[in-house]
C-alpha cells in the first residue's frame, strides 16, 4: 500500500510539471484579454488614474507632514498582559 501512494504521488508531480506551463501559456492570453475588456470598458481616464494613484501616493508621501512621524521614532511598546484587577482600580480610580 506504501508503494502505491508513493507512486501516486510521484505521478501527480509529473504531471503537475508537465501541465504547469501549458496552463500558464494559456493563462497568459487569458488574462491580457480580460485586462483590454476592463480598459476598453471602463475607458483611459479611470484606468491611468488607478495604475498612477499608488505611484503619486509614493512620491508625496514624503512631502506630506505627518505630526507623529516624530513621536512614533522612539516608540517602545508597553507590556500588553494587564491583570483584570489591575483593570478594575483603575477604573475606580478614573
């Protein structure tokens, strides 16, 4: 019974080799199809606007100012654990 699903199993690795690029050399086509379907579509403006949104968002990220860029530099976290009394008083003292 061992053999046979070492064997399986090495035949399905075969296969999965063999069939690998095939499915990638149709998939290819398939899917640059489907990307001029949505271009044509939706038209140019909406579609040069979503491949440039993540690269302006990029460039100006510097540019912005971010006030707790600075406090957040020498940020240590605090200990999470909290014991539920611990909880309590201080609650009670709020």
């Amino acid at each position: 019974m061992k053999h046979i699903r070492t064997c399986a199993g090495c035949g399905l690795g075969v296969v999965a080799i063999l069939i690998g690029p095939i499915i990638v050399i149709f998939l290819a086509p398939l899917a640059i199809g489907i990307g001029v379907d949505i271009f044509d579509l939706f038209g140019e403006t909406p579609f040069a606007l979503a491949l440039s949104g993540p690269l302006a968002f990029v460039l100006l990220r510097r540019a912005l100012p971010l006030s707790h860029s600075t406090e957040m530099k020498n940020y240590a976290p605090k200990s999470v654990s909290v014991s539920p009394t611990r909880c309590a008083l201080d609650q009670l003292v709020e």
